[in-house]
C-alpha cells in the first residue's frame, strides 16, 4: 500500500514537472504556520498541541485554472496530556512532540476574477525526523513508524506586492490514514496524525 502511494505520488509530481510550459507558468515559494494537531483512533482522540512548520513549495501551472503543487514542509506535530508510567508505577501527564518532513502533492484550483483565490487537494508522505516525549525530554522515536500516509488539503489568496511576486494567506489540514506507532498497541485500531495549520508566505513567478 505505501509503495502504491508513494509511486502515485512521484508519477503526479512528475506530470506537473512536464506540462508547465512556458516561462510565468511555475511559482517557487516560501511559507510559515501555527500548526494544532493531535491523534486519534476510532473511540479517542487525544488533546491539541501546538507547533509551527516552515517549508517551501512549487506550483506548477498547466492551465489557468489549474496547478500542481508540491511541498516540502519541517512540520512539528503531537498531542497533549497523555499519561505514561515511570518508576515504581507512577503515572505522570507528558505531551508529546512528533517532527517531520512533510511532502504533499496536491492538484490546485485557482478562481475569482485574478485567480488569486485557490483551493488544493492531494495525498502527503511524512518522514519522521524526531519524536520526543517532553516531561522526561525522551527519545521515543523507536515507538513510530518513520512514514506517515495521509490527504491535505487547504484554501487561500494571493496578494501581488510586484510583476513578480505575491504574498499568500493560508489554512490546511492533513489528515493520516496509516498506523503512527510501530507497535499494536490499540489492538487493531489505528492511531493517526491530524493537523491543521495557519500559514503565511510568498511566491516568486518564473
């Protein structure tokens, strides 16, 4: 199933790369957020935490209404007051951080009378990077898995501050659908990432 999404992944990326034509049709930019996020299974999810990312993207034109846009984004994730047991039996809240390199690949619909309004959609492949368990500053990295399957999704605007560049505005979820821990340890039920993030950024047009 992963190598399914991951070869997806490439082959639409790869679509974007050879249709955007002519000089004008590509868009590099760089962006950064608030994220909230938080994990959950089919009978619990757990509280928000908050954390920010920074990334960088390409949008691909090949129409004038549509684009492919790709994302490498450090995003930082996790939850909030989980309970874990240290020495001797005591229970103890911790909050955990999960950070990672975020690839998604989203088709982008540009409208409204400058095409300055979008709305995407796509897939996106996490590698995990780091994961901490932040009361005892642990090293629990070896309790996930290290990719991270899931949809984003996000709507914005752009605002030209020149020819050549636009500052842009945004809101976008991701939501996983594969198992974030390594272990079974909700026996059959799957624990994934949700997160939603407000971002600021700007574009420079090729």
């Amino acid at each position: 199933m992963k190598k399914i999404i991951l070869s997806c992944i490439a082959i639409v990326a790869c679509f974007g790369f050879a249709t955007a034509q002519d000089k004008g049709n590509v868009e590099f930019g760089f962006n950064g957020g608030l994220n909230g996020s938080f994990i959950a299974d089919s009978r619990w999810s757990s509280d928000y935490r908050t954390g920010f990312n920074a990334g960088a993207s390409a949008d691909f034109y090949f129409s004038k209404d549509w684009s492919l846009k790709v994302k490498a984004i450090y995003d930082r994730k996790g939850w909030n007051n989980d309970v874990i047991e240290g020495d001797r039996g005591v229970l103890y809240k911790t909050n955990y951080n999960l950070d990672y390199i975020t690839v998604p690949v989203m088709a982008n619909f540009h409208f409204g009378n400058s095409g300055n309004w979008y709305v995407n959609f796509g897939p996106y492949v996490g590698f995990l990077l780091n994961a901490e368990d932040t009361r005892f500053k642990t090293d629990v990295k070896s309790d996930f898995n290290t990719t991270d399957f899931g949809l984003a999704a996000g709507l914005g605007v752009k605002i030209p501050v020149s020819n050549y560049a636009k500052i842009f505005l945004d809101y976008d979820l991701q939501s996983g659908f594969t198992d974030i821990f390594k272990d079974d340890i909700n026996y059959g039920n799957s624990t994934v990432n949700f997160r939603n993030s407000f971002n600021v950024g700007i574009n420079f047009m090729l």
